[in-house]
C-alpha cells in the first residue's frame, strides 16, 4: 500500500487526514526506538458523509446546514481534546504517584542507613 504519514520520535502530536478515495485502509503503530518505556497511543477514527452534490441541497438550509456541520465538528474535535488530556492526566498523575513512592522509599533507606551509622559511631 501507500504510506500516507510517518512520524519519528515523536512524544506527542496530532495528524488529520482525510480519504478521497474508497477502500481499505489501515493504522500502523511501532515501538522500535525505545521498548523499555510503557507508550500511550490514542487515536481517534471519524467517518462522516461524502459532500452532496450542490443540487441535493436546498438553497435556502445551505446555510445553517453549513452552520450546524461547523458547530458539530467544533463540538466533536473539543470532546476528542478533552479525552486526549484526560489521558495525559492520568499517565501524569501515574508518574507522579510512581516518583513519590521512590522518594519515600529513599527517604527510609537513607533514615535507616543513617541510624546503623550512629549505632556503629556509638559502639566505637
């Protein structure tokens, strides 16, 4: 098949596209940079209606058809967002819940370690 877009090392971004013609098509993800890290892919697929022809639509709706199809897609492409920062938050919030228990858990070994040395200073 053809390839329609590639991306390298990239830790965020989006990529619209929009199929002129019919047929199958497919998403190809890859991880051969770096497979020691966990990865968040997200994508979002829309399908929506062919353009009419010019005669389909009445003159008079074209309008407020046109109006009502902006205010859609606008409406769709901010619950994509908010989705997509809904992610991001809780991968974030993942790190931050994983940094905190490593800091505690060096704060007790460095408390432990401290206290064995005051016991070996007070024995000699």
């Amino acid at each position: 098949g053809k390839l329609v877009y590639k991306g390298d090392r990239e830790s965020s971004g989006k990529y619209a596209f929009s199929a002129y013609v019919d047929g199958d098509y497919q998403y190809c993800f890859s991880n051969t940079m770096s497979k020691l890290t966990r990865k968040v892919v997200m994508f979002n697929m829309d399908v929506g209606d062919p353009p009419k022809a010019e005669s389909d639509i009445d003159k008079d709706h074209d309008k407020l058809a046109e109006q009502l199809q902006q205010l859609s897609s606008t409406l769709v492409s901010m619950k994509h967002d908010q989705e997509y920062m809904e992610v991001r938050d809780r991968t974030h919030g993942m790190i931050n819940d994983s940094t905190n228990q490593r800091v505690v858990w060096w704060a007790f070994f460095e408390l432990s370690f401290s206290w064995r040395c005051r016991s070996v200073k007070f024995i000699i």
